[in-house]
C-alpha cells in the first residue's frame, strides 16, 4: 500500500520512525512534510497529504504534528477527507471500522514512538465494517455538499 505522510517541525524524529515502521512492513511510502527543525505552518503539510489522498497518488495519509490536532483540522478542510486524531490503538481501530477515516493524525508530544506505530498497526489491519456505518459516513459526507 502507498501511503502519505505529512509532519510539521515537531515530529521530525518520530517521522522518521514511523516511515522506516512502515517500509519493514512492506509499504511505499510518499513525504510529504518538512525535514527541518525550523518552525513551519502545519497546515500546509496537513493539506498536502489530504490532497494527495484526494487524487489517489497514495491510498491512505498519516499526519503528525506536536499534538494532531492542526495538523488533521487542516486535512479535514479538504474534500473527501476524514482525519482522525487517535492517541491510542482503540480510537484508531474505530476511526477505521466505523468512520472509514482516510488520514490517521497523531501528535509527537502525545505519543511515544512505539505507541505510535501501535496505532498505526491497528488502523492499517483495521476494514471498514460497512453496513449501517456506511450510512453515517455518507451523512458525514452530504455535510460537504453546499446546501442553499
């Protein structure tokens, strides 16, 4: 699986984790954050990854950011994205089976690196279930939609 990656300043270190977390288990992997320490504007990295989703260029998006939060705000922005900010495995396990999120925000002052890619484990092996979900998400979705 392709999947896009997107980080501010702050979690360059656990970027990095996470992408090498990734590879071993046989993902591509797509950066789309900032390699440096200077102070940067998450929002932008937040959109590149929603964006990359959007048009298909990798299949899921990861977002970190000192908390997750800006980070998956901004990826929310764009069309088509449901980012979720989970900061444990369970969270991660129903944004996935009941919200089938597409971008799966963390932050790297929150958690720790091993934490982190237990999160990651589990939203990854974790399928939308479908079913009545499907209608709540698409509920979700019609919120998009400009209604005069």
């Amino acid at each position: 699986m392709k999947i896009g990656i997107g980080n501010d300043h702050s979690a360059l270190e656990l970027k990095a984790e996470i992408i090498e977390f990734l590879k071993e288990k046989g993902h591509e992997v797509a950066d789309y954050g900032t390699n440096s320490s200077e102070s940067c504007d998450y929002p932008k990295y937040g959109e590149m990854v929603a964006r990359a989703v959007v048009a298909k260029e990798v299949e899921l998006g990861i977002l970190i950011c000192g908390t997750g939060l800006g980070i998956s705000l901004a990826a929310n922005k764009v069309k088509g994205i449901r980012a979720a900010v989970c900061s444990e495995p369970f969270t991660a396990k129903m944004s996935r089976a009941h919200n089938n999120c597409n971008i799966l925000a963390f932050g790297a002052r929150v958690v720790g690196a091993e934490l982190a890619k237990m999160i990651v484990d589990t939203w990854l092996n974790t399928e939308f279930e479908g079913g009545r979900h499907q209608r709540r998400v698409d509920m979700i979705m019609e919120i998009e939609e400009e209604k005069k």
